[in-house]
C-alpha cells in the first residue's frame, strides 16, 4: 500500500474535508476595492491571489462565481489592493459579507476610504498599504477540457503604491511590520507571521 494519499479531484478527495486550500497555504489576501460605473463601491478580501510579475508590477485574483467585484472592473478597468494586517481582519471578514451591489462593505465595515492617485477607485484608510491597478485582462478559468468553469481570474498592473512611511526602514520595506494575514484552508483559519519564522536562503549562483 502507498504512504500517500492519492485521489482524482473529479472523483472526490475521500477524506473528511477538501484538503485543496489547506494544501495551497498560507495564501496572502487581495483586499480589493472596486466601483461601479455608477459609482457604487465595493470592497472584498480574495485569498485566489497573488503576484504575478515584476516589471510592470502586475497582480491577480481569482473570482469564484461572478460577484460585484468582477462586475465592476469589467465596467470601469481599475481596482485597488489593500493590505490586511492583523488589527484589520474583523473589518476584513465583514467586507465579504454578500451584500447588494448599493450597500457599501465600507460601511458595515466601519473602515473608511481615501482618494487614489492614479486611477478613480478609492483605497481603504486604515490599510498601511495599497496598490492601484489598472485593469490588464479578464481570462474565463476552462477545466482540462476546455470547457469553462464558472471562475474568473482578473489581472491588472500596478500604476500607484502607498506604503505608510512607518513601514520602510534604511529604505527597505518591513514585511513583518505590516503584519501581513493569510488565509488557511478551513472556513476559520488563517496565519501571521512572525520574527520566529524567518530564515534567509540564498539562491544558487
Ligand atoms: C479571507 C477570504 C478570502 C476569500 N477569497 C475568495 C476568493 O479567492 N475568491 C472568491 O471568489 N471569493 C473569495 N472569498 C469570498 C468573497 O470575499 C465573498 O464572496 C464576497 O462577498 C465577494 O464580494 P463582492 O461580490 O463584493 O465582490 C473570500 C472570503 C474571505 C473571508
């Protein structure tokens, strides 16, 4: 008998709970607000998410399903990522209440919001930092057939950067300082981090 686990996606995992996500972490968080064409806001934390490039800077975040999100970068081309650090995620939790698209995440929330520079999207106040993306590309995620999934991974490049000073020392960004969240795999977990946990590695030359 094998010392691993294996099982096909397709035809379930067979254990007593979907390890997927478990596996797929600690995930960063892309705290992401959006407006409407009509100018309705909207804010909501996305763990399908991460860095994808250096220059231009670019990130993306997977929608699962079509939610306001999606909706409104597909109608004005930008959006904001917003830092979730730990004295955040009560606010962070809220924002991904389902709420219709009239009624502000902001709001019940109790976070408030502040002026980009680059793009007309707000950014969150009380993040520490943020990034304003313009809009690069929408792509429909497909299964290995080809046929496609109810998911939407969204991309966009990042046009402005907000770093609260408190964060750059000798001219180097503190990652620890930020305090930075991370999703786990079940529906209440989730990580910091912390001095403890960090080792340098070089890579090979
Ligand atoms: C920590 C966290 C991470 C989440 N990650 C995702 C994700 O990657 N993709 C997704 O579709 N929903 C994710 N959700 C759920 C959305 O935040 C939720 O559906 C929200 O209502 C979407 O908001 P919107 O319709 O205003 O865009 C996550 C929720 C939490 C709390």
């Amino acid at each position: 008998m094998s010392d691993k686990h294996f099982y096909e996606p397709q035809k379930g995992h067979g254990l007593a709970h979907d390890p997927f996500n478990a596996i797929i972490a600690p995930r960063p968080i892309g705290w992401i607000s959006s407006q409407s064409k009509a100018g309705e806001l909207n804010l909501a934390p996305y763990s399908f998410f991460n860095a994808l490039n250096y220059t231009p800077p670019i990130i993306g975040f997977s929608s699962v399903g079509a939610k306001d999100s999606l909706r409104n970068i597909q109608e004005t081309g930008e959006f904001c990522w917003n830092l979730v650090s730990k004295p955040l995620v009560d606010a962070m939790n809220q924002t991904s209440k389902p709420l219709p698209p009239h009624e502000s995440e902001f709001e019940i929330s109790g976070l408030h919001t502040v002026d980009s520079n680059v793009v007309s999207v707000p950014r969150v106040k009380e993040s520490l930092v943020s990034m304003e993306c313009k809009l690069t590309d929408i792509v429909q995620l497909k299964d290995a057939q080809g046929g496609l999934v109810n998911s939407w991974f969204i991309m966009g490049e990042v046009v402005g950067v907000h770093i609260d000073n408190s964060l750059i020392e000798g001219g180097v960004y503190q990652t620890l300082k930020g305090e930075p969240v991370m999703r786990g795999g079940g529906p209440g977990d989730y990580y910091s981090i912390s001095e403890a946990n960090y080792f340098e590695l070089l890579r090979p030359q």
